[in-house]
C-alpha cells in the first residue's frame, strides 16, 4: 500500500521546469526581498525613538535607504505575478484571487506613496533636531500606515495560497 503512494508521485527533480517556474521563483524572490525588508520596518522606528539624538537620524536613514531599495523590489512583483496568470491556463484575470491581490496591491502602494514615504522623509528631518511633539505624530502616522500595509501583505499571502474563485 505505502509503494502506490510514492509511485504515484513525481519527485522534484522529475518535474519540468520552465518558463512558469522561473516566473514564479523570481515571484518568490522579489516578495521575499522586497516585502521582508520593509515589513518589520516599525522596528527600526522604535530603536530611532530609543536612541534619540545620539542616532535616531541614523537608524532613520539607514532604514529609508534600504525601504527605497525595497521598493523596487516590490514593483517587479506584479510583472511576474501577472505574467504567471497569463503564463497558466488554470488563472485568469476574472479569478477573484486575482482581482483582489491586484486591487489590494494598488492600495497598498497608495497608502506606501500617500503615508509611509512621505512621512518617512519627514522623520528624517525631525530627527536631526531634538524630539518634538511632531515626531510622535509622525511616528504614529508610520505605525498606523505600516500595520496596515502588514495587514494587506498577509491577505494577500492567503489569497496566493487558498486562490479564491479559481
């Protein structure tokens, strides 16, 4: 009995990889790179709080650079996610799994270029200076945007994984 089940597998190094792979590790790749380094970024906030003057300004900066970078990263996710829909028969563009990651990925850019640049630009500024009131709004405005945009990237990771609609 347990022989059918193994025989009735094809083991990874049996299965074809081709263009829909490649598309779909680069997928991966960019998620991985470009969402994981700015997901946790509310941690860097609060080591700028704790170190205030003495390298708040640098933790800041530090992290802008790398959430700048980031963000090109995330840009390429879309190309390969909707050239894998138009790659596989089994995915279309009327799949509710795809309308709502494309819709939810729009708003999250939104809210990345309304919110978090921005007010990220400002935290730069404000923290080359003593802490004023306006870092804590500032701060809190990041928070607020960034748990958001976590909250998006976790809906999306189940609309990848359950593909409602399909």
């Amino acid at each position: 009995m347990q022989r059918d089940r193994y025989d009735s597998r094809m083991f990874a190094a049996q299965s074809p990889f081709g263009y829909y792979q490649v598309l779909l590790v680069i997928h991966l790749l960019t998620v991985i790179v470009g969402i994981g380094s700015v997901v946790l970024n509310g941690l860097y906030g609060n080591e700028a709080k704790k170190a205030g003057p003495n390298g708040g300004n640098a933790v800041v900066r530090a992290n802008f650079q790398v959430s700048t970078i980031a963000e090109y990263v995330i840009y390429l996710i879309p190309v390969t996610g909707i050239l894998m829909v138009i790659k596989d028969p089994r995915w279309d563009f009327s799949d509710t799994w795809v309308m709502m990651a494309i819709a939810l990925y729009v708003i999250a850019l939104g809210i990345a270029h309304a919110v978090l640049i921005p007010s990220s630009k400002k935290m730069i500024e404000l923290t080359q200076g003593p802490p004023t009131p306006e870092v804590e709004a500032v701060g809190k405005r990041l928070a607020l945007a960034g748990g958001i945009s976590n909250l998006i990237v976790v809906a999306l990771v189940v609309l990848m994984v359950w593909k409602p609609g399909s």
